[in-house]
C-alpha cells in the first residue's frame, strides 16, 4: 500500500509512505487528525478498500432489526437478521430506533456497516473513540473475526485505541512511518530474563500502556520528567509510564545524548532548539518536537550544557 508525499504552503506535511498489511491482520497507525484525513482521502481513491469515517451515521429512523435487514439485503448475504442481531449483541435493542439509542450504542451500530462490506481491506477512522467499554470489548470480538478473512487498518490519535485491536503499530510524523516496538507484559519480561543472562545492555527503554509494554528507541524520546513520583517518558507529544527512576534513566540514557537539565528532567540534547533566559537566574530549553515543548533548565546546569554543547 502506497501513499503519495502531501504538501501545503511548501511544507511536506505527509512523505511518500509505503505500508506493508501482510505483517499483521490488523494494523494501526497513530497520527493527527490532518493527517489522518490525508490518509482516508487516499485511501478512498482504491476500490479494494472500504472506509469508516469517524461521525458518519446511519438510518436514524429505522430500528436495529431493521437496520440489520437491511444491510443483510444490499450485501447478499445469507444470514438471518435474528442471528446476527444475536452475534452483535442486540438482541434487547433490537427494537429500537437508532435516534433513541445511547451516543456509544448508536456509533457502535454504525460501525457494524463495516461486517457487511465486500471489500478485502477495512479502513477505520478511530472506531473505539466515542465507544463506551461494553461496545468496544464487542467491537474488538467482531475484529478479530474479521481479521480472519480481511485486512484491517485502524487510524487514530490514540495508542490506548491501537493497542485494543492491533499487534502492529506505527506513528506516523512529518518524517515518516515509525514501528512501535510492542509486547505483551509476559514477553517483556521473558526477555529481560534472556538479556540479564547473556549481560547485555539494554538500549531500549521501556513503558507501559495498560497490560502492553512499549520499548522505545533513545532517539524517539523527547524528554523525560518526574511529576508526583511518576516517571512519564515524552514521546512525539504523547507521554507514556515508566517504572524505572530518573537516576536510572540517567545512567542508561548518558551515551544517548541525554541531559539531567534539572532535577526533575531529562532531555535529548538532539531535540533542543534554543536556550531561554527569562530572568538571570531562570531558564527554559525549547525542544524541536513537531509539537513545541518547553523544559525548565536549572540555574546549576547551566554552565554544564554550555560545555557539552561547546557554547
């Protein structure tokens, strides 16, 4: 799957992308909502896929029995209304008009249009955002199974969101698609086990997302900071658990170009832009994220960063 470089106002807002569904039959990618409408709109140009647009609604009017019939009829399928209303899930809304159901209910519904499609690639624009818990465990159900005879690629500017239904992740930024690396939390620690017994340095940080554990690369990272004994790791303006300490962070991150700019901060001297003097004994660093960032620099740190940085 391939993706044509976007630019507006001379800026190159989406490089030419190359996406490989085979990894994984399912596949997210993490990214803001200009370029996910860069994404969709392309992706819309091919008749092999069919797209599920954040919002779109359905027939207001009709029930969901009806509703179910109804795409029952346009696809040419051969299932009964009764059991899919069952397979889904609704067998006690199916009565009820879809302007009558809950707003998690009623996007839920809508989303069931994608069960029906022909098409052997299913697009979805953040399916479980508006979704209460109930609805997205059926949603995630439904995937699966459909991930078992169709490809699926999941958009969205949340990794809790990816993380439901996809085994690969990517972000995507200005620079291009990047692979998150992720396992589950048994395998992580299986693997900590194989590298503390072959002693191997890690130069992989990891973070936690739920019951998934993250492993970034030094250079990925912005900046780190400790806020009310949590350790957040910055990365591309989204901030992920950590559970190891700044002093330790410190020591595996020093090779990596990686500062202590304050007692509560960590930086990746590559993302810093500029030095900020507020006042004589107040200053900030300014980073180069894609989404601005500020960290405070201490006093004490000041003269260490100007010979690191050969200032």
């Amino acid at each position: 799957m391939q993706f044509q470089p976007i630019y507006e106002d001379g800026e190159l807002i989406m490089p030419k992308l190359e996406l490989d569904l085979s990894a994984s039959p399912s596949v997210g990618i993490i990214t803001d909502l200009r370029r996910k409408q860069l994404l969709m709109e392309q992706l819309s140009r091919e008749s092999g896929n069919y797209l599920s647009w954040a919002g779109q609604n359905e027939y207001m009017r009709l029930t969901v029995e009806e509703l179910i019939s109804f795409l029952i009829r346009m696809s040419g399928r051969e299932e009964r209304a009764a059991v899919l209303t069952d397979y889904f899930a609704l067998k006690e809304e199916r009565k009820v008009r879809l302007m009558q159901l809950s707003s998690s209910k009623r996007v839920y519904v809508t989303l069931l249009r994608a069960f029906f499609a022909h098409q052997s690639t299913l697009v979805l624009e953040e399916p479980y955002f508006y979704l209460e818990e109930q609805d997205r465990r059926q949603l995630k159900r439904i995937l699966d199974d459909l991930s078992q005879q169709k490809r699926i690629l999941i958009l969205t500017s949340n990794l809790e969101d990816a993380l439901i239904s996809c085994d690969v992740i990517y972000r995507l930024s200005g620079s291009g698609l990047h692979q998150l690396d992720i396992r589950d939390s048994e395998e992580e620690k299986q693997e900590a086990v194989k590298q503390d017994e072959a002693n191997i340095t890690l130069q992989k940080i990891s973070t936690k997302r739920e019951d998934k554990v993250i492993l970034f690369d030094p250079p990925e990272i912005d900046f780190i900071e400790s806020v009310e004994g949590s350790i957040l790791v910055h990365v591309g303006g989204e901030h992920y658990d950590c559970t190891l300490t700044l002093t330790q962070l410190e020591a595996r991150l020093l090779n990596f170009g990686f500062f202590r700019c304050h007692r509560s901060y960590i930086v990746n001297l590559q993302k810093v832009r500029e030095i900020i003097t507020w006042t004589k004994n107040s200053y900030s660093l300014r980073l180069n994220t894609g989404k601005e960032a500020v960290v405070p620099l201490s006093r004490s740190k000041l003269q260490e960063l100007k010979a690191l940085l050969k200032l």
